[in-house]
C-alpha cells in the first residue's frame, strides 16, 4: 500500500475527487493525510468527515519560506508518503523543500503548461485570445509550474467566458485528469523521460 499526503489550501474539489477515485477503484494505495497551510481550508472538514487523517500547518506562523517548508516537511514526513499531491495548494516551494521530494510530488496547475505559468491563468488565457485553455498535472521541480508533464486536460474557450466559467470547464477535467494521473503513479506506470512523461499501460495522457 503506497501513501498519499495532499495538500491543500481551499475548496479542495481536486482533493476530494482523488479521496472518493481511491476508494471506489481500489487503488493500491491510501490518502494518508490531507494538510492544509490555512486553518479555514473547507476542504479539511471534507477530509476529517471520510476519516483521513488531517494537519494544519499555518504560514503566517512562520517568519520565512524556509522555515515554513520545514515544517511543512517534517510533517509530511510523518506520515510516511510514497507521494505528495499538490492540489490549489497555493505556496511557492524552496528549493530544498523541491529536491526533497523530487519524483514523488506531483501539482495541477490551471493552463496549458509552458503557456501561463503563476497566478491568474483563465483570465491571461481570455485576454490573450486564446481558442483552447486547461490544465496540466507535472511532477514539481524548483521552478515554478515547470517539471515532466503527466497529463494535460483541454477545453474551449468560448465567447463571452469570463474567468470564472472557464475555470469551471476546467475543473470538471481536472477531476477527471488528477485522480487518473494519481492512480498510475501509485501503480507504478509512469516512466518519466526527460521532459516526457509515458503511460506504460497506454491509458491517454490527453483528456478533452
Ligand atoms: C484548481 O483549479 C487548481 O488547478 C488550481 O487551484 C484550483 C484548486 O481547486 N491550482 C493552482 O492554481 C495552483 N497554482 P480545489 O481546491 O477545489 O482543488
């Protein structure tokens, strides 16, 4: 049985899909932990209320990214994790923190990676024009929203889309992208290849 620890900061929609995905496909792995950097993340009550164990480790308490990423570490470390799922958990890592769980720590991120990388992905998408946004799952490296993608999820961007029905098209296939990509993790069916991440079992990496 492979460990999972997400983290979160909010809603935790993403965190959910995996929690519900993991018991009804029977992965060989459980959701050790869910922790969260903000003690108010509705998506602990969630989490408390499937009986998955949670923590809060809060940055304000914290007076740097170091010491924070510390802690945060120590505390994942706790509960033995194959894996560390970054889902909406909305704090840009240290180095250390990065290499320590080189591998074995995977983010979503709301666009089409390289495209739009940071905050305010749906409405840079719109500005720009763009016909097609989504989302992409990658393996965490030290800079910011790069890293072997595993999957990539896209959707159109429709006239008269503001932001937020954007972002609602996309986290309907982020619910569907994130779990799967999980699931093949802990089965041990990715084989990273550089920037290139394969499927080993032929699942597809592109969801639509
Ligand atoms: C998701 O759309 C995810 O892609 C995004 O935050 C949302 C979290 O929703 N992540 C980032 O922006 C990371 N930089 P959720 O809390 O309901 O899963």
């Amino acid at each position: 049985m492979k460990n999972i620890v997400i983290l979160i900061s909010g809603r935790g929609s993403n965190m959910e899909a995996m929690v519900k995905a993991c018991a009804a496909e029977g992965w060989p792995a459980r959701i050790a932990a869910v922790i969260s950097n903000r003690p108010d993340a509705a998506g602990l009550q969630f989490a408390a209320a499937q009986g998955v164990a949670t923590a809060v480790v809060d940055h304000k308490a914290f007076p740097d990214r170091e010491s924070f990423d510390a802690e945060l570490a120590r505390v994942i470390d706790g509960f033995m994790p194959d894996l560390v799922v970054l889902a909406g958990f909305m704090r840009i890592l240290t180095p250390a923190f990065t290499r320590h769980y080189e591998g074995r720590m995977l983010n979503v991120h709301p666009s089409l990676l390289p495209a739009f990388p940071g905050l305010h992905t749906h409405e840079r998408a719109i500005e720009a024009g763009c016909r097609f946004a989504g989302a992409t799952v990658h393996f965490v490296t030290a800079e910011l929203d790069h890293g072997p993608m595993v999957a990539q999820a896209v959707v159109p961007v429709l006239d008269g889309d503001d932001a937020a029905a954007l972002a609602a098209r996309v986290l309907k296939l982020e619910h569907r992208m994130y779990p799967a990509a999980v699931r093949w993790f802990v089965s041990g069916q990715l084989a990273v290849e550089g920037a290139r991440v394969r499927q080993l079992a032929g699942e597809s990496q592109s969801f639509s």
